[in-house]
C-alpha cells in the first residue's frame, strides 16, 4: 500500500509471526532503473519473507527490475496489476493492465525469465470505465463475458510462467471513482474468485479484500490457498494474531501471539538503531497507533505516539512510555 507498507511498518508487522508473507509499497520499474535504486529497494533482513510489489507495463524495464530486486534479495517479486488510482492509470499500470491481457503476459514472461524466485500477479476480477453511462449499475453485474475475460487474463500469466494470482475480489472502476471509493463502491465476488479457483485448481489463488476477522479469513481458507489483509492488518495489527491464532488451532498447533507490550519494546529497540543512522521518530511511530485499539487509553496512547514523536528531544524513550499505557 503506497505510503503505508514502508520498511518501518514491515518490520513492525514482522513481529506477529517470522513466516507471515509481507510486501513493499508498490515501486514503479523505471524508478528502480532510474532513481536511488539503493534507497527504493532497502529492508532489513528481518522482513524476510518479503516480496516487492512493481508497478510497470514494459517487459524489459520489469525485468531489469525484477532482476534488482532478486539480487537485492527479495523472496518473491509482485506485479501489481490492481491498484485503480488515477495517477497510476496515466503511468499505464495498475488496474488498466486488466484490459492488456497480452502486455501483462510479455511482462511475466520478462520477469520470469529474469529471476529464479517465484512471480506474482495482484489483480481484479475486472474493471469498468468511469466514465460509461451505466458505470454504477455494470459495477454490480458480472456476467460470463465479464467471467471470460477474466479467466483469459489469469490464463495468460499462468502460461507465461506466474506462480500465483492474488485476486482482490472486486471490479476496479477506472475514473469516476477515488481508491477508497473503489474499495467500497463496487461489491465484493468470493464467488467470482472461488469459482476461477475450481476452473484453475493448479493456479495458487489468494484471496485479498474486505477481509477484517479471522472467521472470515478462515472461512475462505476453506476453497483459498491464502489471504492478503491490507488495511485492516494497518489500522488493527492485531487481527494478523487473530487468523494466526485460528490457523494454528485449526492444524492442533499453539500459537502464542506478542503481547503489545512486547511489540512496543520490540520498536523502541528498533527505533534507537533506526534513529543513529538519521531517521526521524514520526517515520516510525506512525505505523503504531493502531496497536492499541477499543480499549481503555488507546486514545491516550494515541495521542502520545502521534504528538510525542513530533517534539523536537523525543526519542525511543516516548515508546517504551506508550507501551506503559498498554500494560
């Protein structure tokens, strides 16, 4: 998530659990080849497993990338091919490359063939032009020409080498509508995604969207390979410990998820090593405010992390005060 899934909040996350799949923001290719490629493709080596997610349409300067990032040591490599902004629509990428079956698998195909670590597509199950005279009522229809283009999509990347398709389970309407409101507009299709999985039984699907609990996540385990929590696991961390603690359960396993206690003095810690090398408290405290939610203080310990870390002497010790909230 752009802005949002930077190293600081990766390596916050990385304390639910060391095998939890975490991405990167969404990079564009050509800034890798082009910009500080060193700063664009930095993590700590407790991210792993980490994948970085491109945004791209040129197969040449996607696998230039791909190839960075492998080198770099990435563990999977994420062609985004579902983010429906419009900034990112005039860079040609993103939602758009849905109605681009072909480009999309030249550019697997690049990638592919550039690295030896898995390939991953995210996408939609389809998109809509804003701009159509029946965009609101097209964006609750899906018919089998709509089912068609969809499994002629996912057939393309299958064939041209991806390891996985990461479906988010809604039509991306492109123009007419801002990223939230595509997040809510049009409606979630499990069924349109459950139903790729049972035509495509050998194409590992994960299934992204609307996901906010464990029951739900373990409901669609049932028919998924996996599931990608997005802004629920940002705003309410802790719902990463509820599924792990369901999948562990379900499997006769334990599972014991960090206390917020633990996880704070985990990024004090952090914090102390980040701020030696120049990098400012905000950066990473942000990424905390929603570790503590829906009870006594949280808005108290809000208010600490997001206030505190902006005053000019504070330092980790703000951290390890805030956890002090929490116990």
């Amino acid at each position: 998530m752009l802005d949002w899934t930077d190293r600081h909040c990766r390596y916050f996350l990385r304390g639910f659990s060391p095998d939890v799949l975490l991405y990167t923001e969404m990079v564009t290719a050509s800034a890798i080849l082009r910009g500080d490629r060193e700063k664009l493709l930095e993590f700590r080596r407790e991210e792993h497993p980490v994948a970085l997610q491109l945004g791209g349409c040129e197969p040449d300067y996607l696998a230039a990338a791909a190839r960075y990032g492998a080198e770099e040591g990435y563990d999977e490599i994420n062609l985004n091919c579902g983010c429906p902004s419009d900034k990112v629509k005039k860079g040609a990428f993103g939602a758009c490359l849905m109605n681009e079956p072909s480009l999309v698998a030249d550019c697997i195909a690049a990638m592919c063939e550039a690295v030896d670590i898995p390939v991953t597509v995210k996408m939609r199950i389809g998109t809509l032009n804003g701009s159509m005279r029946d965009v609101h009522d097209a964006v609750h229809r899906f018919d089998e020409r709509d089912y068609d283009a969809l499994a002629d999509f996912l057939m393309g990347v299958r064939a041209a080498g991806a390891d996985c398709v990461i479906v988010h389970a809604r039509k991306a309407v492109l123009g007419g509508l801002s990223p939230a409101e595509n997040r809510e507009v049009p409606p979630l299709r499990y069924d349109v995604a459950r139903r790729l999985k049972e035509d495509f039984p050998d194409m590992p699907l994960v299934l992204n969207g609307g996901l906010q609990t464990a029951e739900a996540a373990m409901r669609e385990l049932d028919w998924a390979d996996g599931v990608m929590i997005g802004r629920e696991a940002y705003h309410r961390p802790m719902v990463i410990a509820e599924i792990l603690r369901s999948l562990a359960s379900a499997e006769g396993l334990d599972y014991r998820a960090p206390t917020v206690t633990e996880m704070l003095a985990r990024m004090a810690e952090y914090a102390e090593d980040e701020m030696t090398r120049g990098e400012r408290l905000p950066a990473i405290t942000r990424h905390l405010l929603g570790l503590l939610s829906h009870v006594p203080g949280a808005r108290e310990y809000r208010r600490l992390l997001s206030e505190g870390a902006r005053e000019r002497d504070a330092g980790p010790e703000l951290i390890r005060r805030a956890a002090l909230l929490a116990a």
